[in-house]
C-alpha cells in the first residue's frame, strides 16, 4: 500500500483500490481452493475410496448441490462468511450494506437447512423396514 501511494500520490480513492486488489486476491485464492478440492476430490474417487471423515459420499453431492443452486449473492456472501468475514467488511468488499449482506446470509443458510431437513426425511424414509 505505502509502495501504491508513492507511485500514485494523485490515488484519490486508496480505500477502494485496497478493496479491488483485495477482492481479486480473495478470488484467485478461492477458485485455486475449488481446483484444489475438485482435484482430490476426482482422484479420491478415482482411488475408489470414500474420505474417512464422510460416511456417505451422497451428502457431501447434495450438499455441493445445494450450494451450487444458490443465487450467486447469496453463495458470495455465505462463503466471504465461511471465510470469517464480518457483516460490514463483507458489504465493504462487495458494495451493499451490512443488512444486504445479514438478509443475504439469512436466506442462503434457511436454504441449505430446509434443503438438508428434505434430503435427510427423503434419505430416513428410503432407509426405513418394509414391513
């Protein structure tokens, strides 16, 4: 940043160049993660085994699943908040306000949990005696 401002003495905004080289950092970083993931996760399929800490493979499908239909906002703002970003320093990143950003969190997470409380009745119920 003091390196930015020698450069650029005439910057008139350094909050927000902070905040866009913020912000493309984080998104390099997170779509590294997802190739990182898709990548053990292929070959852990490829292995033929599941991982040790999932007893279904089907529910970590479902949940990805889940996260996948989230209207893309809400995916944004759930992970920045998996990430441990705050309500505020997530509106600053993304330029709404802080109860965009709570309301947001609110609807994804009552999505994810009325989806899994669906698959975990559907996955009860198949799993039930037949007599």
């Amino acid at each position: 940043m003091q390196e930015f401002l020698r450069k650029r003495p005439d910057c008139k905004s350094p909050a927000g160049w902070v905040r866009t080289v913020a912000w493309h950092a984080y998104c390099r970083k997170a779509e590294r993660n997802r190739k990182r993931l898709a990548l053990e996760s292929r070959n852990a399929r490829l292995a033929g085994s599941a991982p040790a800490d999932r007893t279904e493979p089907d529910e970590h499908e479902k949940v990805l699943e889940i996260l996948r239909g989230l209207p893309p906002r809400q995916g944004q703002v759930l992970a920045l908040h998996l990430d441990g970003y705050t309500a505020p320093e997530i509106a600053a990143l993304i330029s709404v306000k802080a109860s965009t950003v709570r309301s947001n969190l609110r609807h994804a997470l009552a999505t994810l949990r009325g989806s899994l409380e669906n698959y975990e009745e559907k996955e009860g119920g198949s799993h039930g005696s037949t007599g």
